[in-house]
C-alpha cells in the first residue's frame, strides 16, 4: 500500500506542527524540506517524532562524498525515517551515504531510508541541457545507478514509474508533483498526476505539499487525498 507524505513547506514551526497536529492518528508522514529545516533546525524535526510521525527528511544533498557522509550521520543522528539525496552525485556519494547509513545501523542506531532524486519534477522536457526531451531516460538511467550502489529508492515523477520498476526490480519509487483530481493548481510542478493515478502505476509514496498547506483546511485535504488512494 502506497504511504502518502506531507509536505510540509512552511517557514515556522508552529504552523507546520499545527497541521501535523491536526493530521495526528492519520496513516501519514511528514516530509520536512529546505524551507522548515533551514529556518527551524532538528528542533522541529524531534517534535514531529514525539508526535508520532515518522519524517523525511528532504534536503537533497549533493556534495562530495565525505561531506554528503557527514550530512547523512547528522540525519541519521535526528532520528529521521527517510533521507534524500541526488543521483546525479554519482557512485562515490552514494557508496559514502550508504556506508553511512549501514555504519549508523551497526553502531545501533536507526537505518533511515536513503532516496536519490533522480529528475525533478518541476522540470520541463527541453530545460535540461544537452537532454532535449529525454528526462525520463536519464531519470532511468539514474535509478539503475541508484539501485547498484545500494539506494532503497529514488523520487521521480509519476510518469517515470512503470519504466523505472520494470528496469529496477525492487526500487522503491517516492514520486512528488502530485495533484488531485479535484482542481488543484500544477504550480511550478511540469510532470504532475493523480494521487489515484499514482497508485495505480504502483508508485510507494506519494509526496503533496501545496495541495495541503495551502487548503483551507489542511487536514481536511489530506484526508480526501488519503481517500483517493485507497480507493484507487
Ligand atoms: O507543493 P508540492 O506538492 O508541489 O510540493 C512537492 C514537494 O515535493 C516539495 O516539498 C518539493 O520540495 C518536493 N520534491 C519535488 N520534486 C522532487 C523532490 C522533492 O517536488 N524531485
């Protein structure tokens, strides 16, 4: 069964916790990215684990290997139940956060999930130099890299799914640009579906930010939503 994730892009804790809070008892994570944590720090992080959620943690390292390692321990150390990175870090970051990862876990500490980011979604076919309107072949390209080094997913669009599964036996596929049927706006997402749609072609979790944050009752959208993909 796909695992819906909220995102929750605010800038302050207090309103991310007040639609965490709202969302308590709900089968559903709580994904916290560069806008929260950068303002917030692991503070917030800890009291959405209180709460009881499990958290990504979505800051999309990309650095050179030693300094993605120390970024995954520090995550690791946080308590959080999925780490992100990107793909196009290549091999040698990859083998680093994963080795970090695996090390944290021997030591008896917590093995989060590790996920690259292989093509935003936000991304246009034609805005990528050099890949013309081929984005969902590097994106498949990425993941068969991602899945040789040791990753246990990637995040790609919808769109990307059947293709990267079929290639990539046993990745797991986090996908965002998620948008419900029921009007909302694509925003800046390019390559969008349905929460329904993004069950059916078997994606493992499904990642919706403004479509929650921006309702006028957040809780009451990711319940419609968390609807939507069990009936799908
Ligand atoms: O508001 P919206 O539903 O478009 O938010 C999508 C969320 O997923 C954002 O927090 C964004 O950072 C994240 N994300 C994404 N595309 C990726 C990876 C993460 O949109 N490739």
């Amino acid at each position: 069964m796909a695992q819906l994730i909220a995102a929750l892009d605010y800038t302050n804790a207090e309103d991310a916790l007040a639609t965490a809070e709202s969302l308590r008892g709900c089968p559903i994570w709580m994904k916290v990215g560069l806008e929260l944590f950068t303002h917030e720090g692991p503070a917030v992080v800890k009291k959405l684990k209180d709460m009881g959620f499990k958290v990504m943690l979505d800051l999309k390292m990309f650095d050179i290997p030693n300094t993605v390692a120390g970024g995954v321990r520090s995550a690791c150390l946080m308590g959080v139940d999925l780490i992100t990175l990107h793909a196009l870090g290549g091999e040698r970051m990859i083998h680093a956060a994963v080795d970090a990862v695996r090390q944290n876990a021997e030591e008896g500490g917590p093995k989060p999930l590790l996920f690259a980011v292989t093509v935003l979604t936000s991304m246009a076919p034609g805005e990528l130099p050099g890949y013309g309107e081929n984005l969902s072949g590097l994106a498949a390209d990425l993941a068969a890299g991602g899945q040789a080094w040791g990753l246990d997913g990637v995040v790609c669009s919808g769109h990307e799914v059947e293709a990267i599964k079929s290639r990539c036996p046993g990745l797991m596929c986090l996908t965002p640009g998620i948008r419900p049927a029921s009007g909302s706006a694509s925003d800046d997402q390019r390559r969008i579906m349905t929460p329904a749609q993004a069950v059916r072609i078997g994606s493992d979790f499904l990642v919706v930010g403004r479509p929650i944050t921006k309702a006028p009752v957040p809780a009451d959208a990711a319940r419609a939503i968390l609807d939507e993909m069990e009936k799908a």
